[in-house]
C-alpha cells in the first residue's frame, strides 16, 4: 500500500470516527422517514404526468373517432348522389382515421399498464413508509430511554466525560486547599520560633527577646510609680507595712506595762554599776 493510500485510508477512517460520534440516530431515522416521503412523492407526480398524457391521447381518439363517423355519413352521401369518387375519398380518409385510433389504443393501453403497476409501486411504497414510520418511533423512544439511561448511569457512577472532569476539579481543588493549609501552618511555625527574620530589621531573636525583656521591666517601673504618685502600693508592700505598725503596737502597749518598766529600770542600773 502506498503512502497516498494508506494516508487516504487513514483520513477516511478518522473522518468515519468523526461522524460516527458526531450521528445522531433520531436525526439520521427522520432524515430516511423524509427520503422515503420524498420517493413516493416523486411516484405520485410521476403517475399524475402519465395520467395526464393518457387522457390526451384518450382525448385525441375520442376526436379521430368523431371524425371516422363524419367520413361514414359523407361516404354514404356521397353513393346517394352517386358520386363514387367522393365516397372513395371519405373512405379512404375513414381508413387513416380507423389506423391512428388503433395505434391510440395501443398506446393508451401501454400508458395505462405503466401506470397501473406505477400505482401498485406507490401502495407498496406507501405501505413500507408507514411500518418505517411505526419502526422509526418505536426505535427513537428507545434510543431516547436508552441515552436517558446512560446519562443517569455515568452521574451515578462518575464514569461521564463531566462528571469526570468534576472529580478531576474537585481533587484540584482539594490537593490546593491541603497545600495551602499546609503552608500557612508552617509559615506559623516558622515565625514563631523566630526562623524568619524580619525583613526590615537588624536585629535576631536574641535581640528581640532581650528588647521584649527590658520593655517588660520599664512598664513595671513606670507602674510602681504611679501607683506611688496615687498613694496605693503593691501587696507586698501593704504586707510589710502592716507587720511593722503591729510591731510598733507591740511596743507600745509593753511601754504603758508598769511591770515591763520596772524591769528595764533594774536592768539599766545594772548596766550603770
């Protein structure tokens, strides 16, 4: 096989491929229904032509008969006036009328056979057109619960060229939203312990840490002074203040104790000898 035949012989496969998919059984059956239609209406025009041209030639006997009884009576007129040379010539003109009628006959009798078996054609062709007609339903209301079936079958199974590329677009959609999830969580992790650097600073995470330390202390700093300014303390201070007012109560109460006093006084003089 050469290589334009086989390159013809692969077009023409491809080519049938194409309309395989691309025929569509209602179509094609409607388009054959209209076909057939399209003969018998043709049949139909074809019997009508030849009725027609029969019924001329029908016509044009009935005139030749005419004219064969007209040549009778002149014959005749002619022997009762005993003219026998014009009863010749009527004759003679009856015999060529008598001759055309028998080649009419002839001819409407061909014309009638062709259309007789013409119109058995069309019964039969009509007849054929109403069982494909009856056929040609009963096979698009199958073909029509059949692609119905089909359709319902592949969204049921996911088998379906959409719905195919509805599952291809969903784990699209999936594998994006996984690796975007999974790069917002590292960049978290990442910035909370301090891998990335920011980008308009100097400093690293020591330094960041230590700056986050002495601003902690400067706000303690400047709290514990207001509070001083606002005459509150802070509990440890409260702590300590009332456990010296209770030493200096202490004090106080042994100073006012005369036993107490007398005590020290001995004490004292002892400590003068």
């Amino acid at each position: 096989m050469g290589i334009l035949s086989r390159t013809s012989y692969v077009i023409r496969s491809k080519l049938n491929a194409i309309l395989n998919r691309a025929e569509d059984p209602s179509e094609t059956l409607d388009y054959s229904y209209e076909k057939m239609r399209d003969e018998l209406q043709q049949v139909k025009q074809g019997i009508a032509d030849l009725t027609t041209q029969k019924k001329r030639l029908e016509i044009q006997k009935r005139r030749l008969e005419e004219n064969v009884e007209k040549h009778n009576e002149q014959a005749r007129e002619a022997v009762r006036q005993d003219r026998e040379d014009l009863a010749r010539k009527a004759l003679e003109k009856k015999q060529s009328k008598m001759e055309q009628i028998e080649e009419l006959e002839t001819q409407i009798a061909g014309l009638q056979e062709t259309q007789d078996g013409l119109v058995e054609k069309k019964d039969k062709l009509q007849s054929r057109i109403e069982e494909f007609r009856t056929k040609k339903e009963t096979m698009k209301a199958r073909y029509d619960a059949a692609e119905a079936s089909s359709r319902v079958s592949e969204a049921m199974t996911g088998a379906g060229d959409e719905m195919a590329d509805v599952g291809r677009a969903i784990e699209r959609a999936e594998e994006r939203t996984d690796e975007m999830e999974a790069r917002a969580a590292a960049m978290d992790e990442l910035e909370d312990t301090g891998a990335f650097e920011d980008a308009l600073s100097d400093k690293d995470s020591i330094d960041r840490e230590l700056q986050a330390g002495r601003t902690s202390s400067e706000v303690d700093t400047e709290l514990e002074t207001l509070k001083a300014e606002l005459g509150k303390s802070s509990p440890g201070e409260e702590t300590e203040a009332e456990t010296e007012g209770e030493t200096e109560t202490e004090a106080d109460t042994a100073a006012d104790d005369p036993a107490v006093e007398a005590e020290l006084e001995e004490l004292k003089n002892e400590d003068d000898a």
